[in-house]
C-alpha cells in the first residue's frame, strides 16, 4: 500500500474498570502462541500496523534472541476467561547492569486494549517480578530487539517504518496514569523526495572540498561477497562510536549476526555504505527497504507464496529507512557522518524515495543540527518511560 494513501484509526476513548481479570505468566506452545500473536488481533482493524515477519518473531521471545540470551525474562498475559486482553515482557538485562553498576529492569512487547485496568495490572506484574529479582527501577519499552524502543508519541498520523514500534496514542495516557516518568526521546526525521527534497547546495559544494583535501577519504558500498567482513566493520566502530550514547551497552556480536541474518536478503547495496581512510573502514551508514509495505500485503506470513512476493517486491520499494550511522571517535567533526549522509541519499534520491532517519537522540545536539542544516523535517518522536520501584 503505498505510503501516502494509508490514514490512520483513531482510538476508542479512555475508560477503566469492570474487568474479571487474570494475569498469568506465560508457560507452554499454546500461551506462547497467544502472546506473539496476540498484535494481529489488536491491531486487525488499523490500517497503519504492519505485522512482523512471523517466523522471525516466534524467535523473538525464547534464548534463540541473543539479547534474552543473557537476561533473566518473564512473559505474561492477561486475560478475562479465554481472552487475551493485553501481554508485557519483564527482563533484566545482565550485561546492562554490569555495564553500568545499576539494579535496572526492563519492560517490553506491551500490547493492550485500551483499559486502563488491564494495563494497570499487567504492569504491576512485571513490577513485582522485577523487584524480586533486585531491581529498583524499570525502564521501557525497551523491546528485545535490537534498536526497537519506545512508544510513538508524536506522529500517529504516518506508518511505521520495519523494525520500528507502533501503537495507539493511548498507552502514552496509560505510562502517565501508572506513574512512569520520561526517560528519553527518540527522533525521527524524513527527507522525501516526492515531496520535493533536495539537499541544499551548499553541502555538495563542502564535501568537494573534503575531498579534494583529504583525498585518502572514501564512500564505498556494500561488498556482499564479504558479508562476514562487512558486519565485523560495523560491529567494531558501533562499539567504539557510540559507547558515550545515552543507553549504551557494548553489542554483542550475536546480536549483530541476528541483525544482518534477518536484513541480509532485503539488503540494498545503495543503502549499506562505508566511509574509509585508506582502505580502512572508519564510519559507516546502514539503511534498508522498509519492507513494512509489503508485509502488509502478506500479512507477514511467507509461506506459501509470501516469499516470492517479498523477493519480487523489495527492489520496488521506494520507502527506506536509515537504521545506524556512527563514525569513530578521533574522525567525528569531520563531517563523516553528513558524508555518508549525502552519499546514500544521492543513491536512493533517482528511485524517488521517502528516506525516515530514526533513533536520533533528543540529547544528540550535533546530530539534530546536522539534520536540521540538512533540511531534513522532524515527524515522530519515541518515547522511553522509567518509574521506581
């Protein structure tokens, strides 16, 4: 469905109470079942929620996803008779808290229908299972994917992009009413060529002079008959780059391999981009398809013939978004990353694109003022809540 043409359900009101309701943790193939597909149900009516890839998500909630891997995790329900009203992941991220020296839990994948009493109660729960486990704070949604945080706050009005969270402003009103307070925002911009983007002149004219003085410089693609080498590139400046970033731990690199698993086939050399000195890999920009326009159409199933239509349909896509960029720590200043910027843009710019950079810091001063010097127009905000325990 193309991008423009979607519109986005409004929500049913506020209300609370009158609920006979059971909050159960989550045990065996069928609850399991139950809590991964419980966001079809919900979200059955809402022409803007894209369902995940489901053979990936049935990974998402057992030791196959490395990050639960090493965390202590609990899924639960909630329900009223057979009905499933509502589902919460608690965790406590080990490697997290001894990063940081912190007793600080986590929630995620939190679904629910809008009643206040419902989300009450499953939050309650992930609360008590995490002050049994040490915990003096809970922090979320943080979901056990990587780079997949927050709640929309602003921007309801446009789909998400893949990969990144969805749902109904209402769970904000919920976060507010059970005490939790922000933690942070998570910014999202766009530049849309259909609407008539164009990287200002300006910037061009900088990078020929960049270039022209420090000629060792270079932006380069991806190189899929080194794919292994490539994620080792990206793996390392991640670390190094962005250890100062505000929720920061050290990635493992069983996360990045279940990151370049899931987008290796969907991977668009114009989107995946190194900046290197000499030969040597020093920054990098990773972008993709969003492939939440065709898992619409499949409904995020793909077999029999889902498969097919993803394959036939990925090199159509012109909605992509910029999931990372980072720049090693003696070369930021530079304006690497505005390098690689103007670099994939210019690559993807000929198909007509929609591009969403996302996952920008409200605390990234020098990030916001490169997007804004960019012309690039802010239209989602993420938000991620913390409460004490």
């Amino acid at each position: 469905m193309p991008y423009a043409r979607i519109k986005n359900q409004i929500p049913s009101p506020l209300r609370s109470g009158g609920i006979s309701l059971d909050i159960i943790e989550v045990s065996g193939i069928k609850l399991r079942r139950e809590f991964i597909f419980y966001p079809s149900r919900l979200y059955k009516d809402d022409l803007l929620w894209a369902p995940p890839l489901w053979t990936e998500e049935k990974k998402t909630y057992d030791r196959r996803n490395p990050v639960l891997a090493h965390s202590e995790y609990s899924l639960f329900l909630a329900l009223e008779g057979r009905d499933v009203l509502g589902r919460i992941l608690a965790y406590v991220d080990r490697n997290y808290n001894a990063h940081y020296r912190s007793t600080l839990g986590f929630f995620g994948s939190f679904e629910c229908v809008n009643e206040l009493s419902v989300a009450g109660a499953l939050f309650s729960k992930a609360e008590e299972r995490l002050r049994s486990l040490g915990m003096s704070a809970i922090r979320g949604p943080i979901n056990p994917i990587s780079e997949n945080w927050g709640f929309l706050a602003e921007g309801f009005e446009s789909p998400p992009v893949f990969m990144a969270p969805y749902n109904p402003p209402y769970y904000n009103v919920f976060a507010a009413a059970l005490g939790y307070g922000k933690a942070m925002d998570l910014l999202a911009y766009e530049a849309d060529a259909k609407k008539g983007y164009r990287i200002p002149g300006r910037f061009v004219r900088w990078r020929e002079t960049l270039l022209r003085r420090k000629p060792h410089l270079a932006v380069r693609k991806l190189d899929f008959s080194r794919v292994e080498r490539e994620a080792e590139h990206i793996w390392r400046i991640s670390n190094l780059a962005i250890q100062g970033n505000w929720g920061y731990v050290p990635l493992d690199r069983g996360e990045l391999v279940a990151i370049f698993r899931k987008l290796r086939t969907i991977a668009d050399r114009d989107a995946v981009l190194f900046v290197e000195d000499g030969g040597e890999p020093v920054g990098y920009c990773l972008g993709f398809p969003n492939l939440n326009v065709i898992l619409r159409r499949i409904g995020g199933r793909l077999f029999p013939f889902g498969f097919v239509t993803l394959l036939s349909g990925v090199r159509k896509v012109t909605d992509f978004r910029l999931w990372a960029l980072a720049v090693l720590p003696q070369y930021q200043g530079m304006g690497l990353d505005v390098l690689l910027y103007l670099s994939i843009y210019e690559n993807l710019a000929p198909r007509g694109v929609h591009l969403e950079a996302n996952w920008v810091l409200e605390s990234n001063a020098r990030m916001l003022n490169a997007l804004a010097k960019l012309g690039l127009t802010r239209t989602k905000v993420y938000r991620i809540y913390e409460k004490a325990l």
